[in-house]
C-alpha cells in the first residue's frame, strides 16, 4: 500500500470486500476492530485502509451514500501520508444535496486541500450512482 491512506472506521468486512474488489485488493486493507467492556471484545466492525486515489474515492463515496437509510450521517476518517495524520468528518444530508456521492468526495478534497476532480469525473461516468 501507499504512503497516502485514507482510514474509514465502523465498516464490516462485507463494506472492505466491496471496496477491495473496486480498488483492487493491493490497494484495500482491513483491520478488526473489538469493543471493550459490556461487550466483552466481541468483533463488532472494523477499519478499512484505502490507498487514497480517485478510484478510492468514489468506491468510498458509492459504498457510504448506499448503505445509510437515514438521510442525515457523517463518519470520521483519517487520512495518513508519510507526513501526518489528518482526522476528517465527512457530512452527508441527502435533503440538500441531489448529488450526495459527489459530496462526499467534495468534502474529502476540501479537508485535504487536494484536487479531486479525476474523483468527480469517475463518478459522472460511474453507472451506479444512487
């Protein structure tokens, strides 16, 4: 994987899967994730690891505007690079928006002061936008 990771917690191992198979499985990682406590460490979701490129970006965006029922949500990620580690919350409300996925890849290169425009376009041409 790249020096330049971007980290999505509380996902299954069904959401990595997903994400693997559209990014490739060289640039997808999961990481088990326990609860403490009550829940006495039992496996309840986890991390997946993206190697953060435009592909990334819109599989990540696809797989987060999908699953959600409710129309108002956000996720905390962190970004990695070789440098620093930035966190991230990423806001979806499908009531403002007609274009949710392209939202959230906004919002993502507006954190990272990073140019996603590849992303965007991805995502024009993308048949499985919701």
């Amino acid at each position: 994987m790249s020096d330049n990771n971007i980290v999505v917690h509380g996902l299954s191992r069904l959401d990595y899967l997903e994400l693997a198979k559209r990014v490739g499985k060289d640039e997808a990682k999961y990481q088990s994730e326990h609860k403490t406590g009550d829940e006495y460490g039992e496996l309840v979701s986890g991390a997946v690891i993206l190697t953060l490129t435009p592909i990334a970006l819109t599989a990540l965006s696809i797989l987060l505007a999908r699953r959600h029922k409710q129309s108002v949500f956000s996720y905390i990620c962190e970004v990695k690079t070789s440098e620093v580690v930035k966190r991230i919350e990423v806001h979806f409300d499908t009531s403002e928006s007609e274009a949710p996925n392209a939202d959230i890849i906004k919002q993502i290169g507006e954190s990272l002061k990073i140019d996603v425009s590849a992303a965007l376009r991805r995502l024009a041409e993308s048949k499985e936008i919701e």
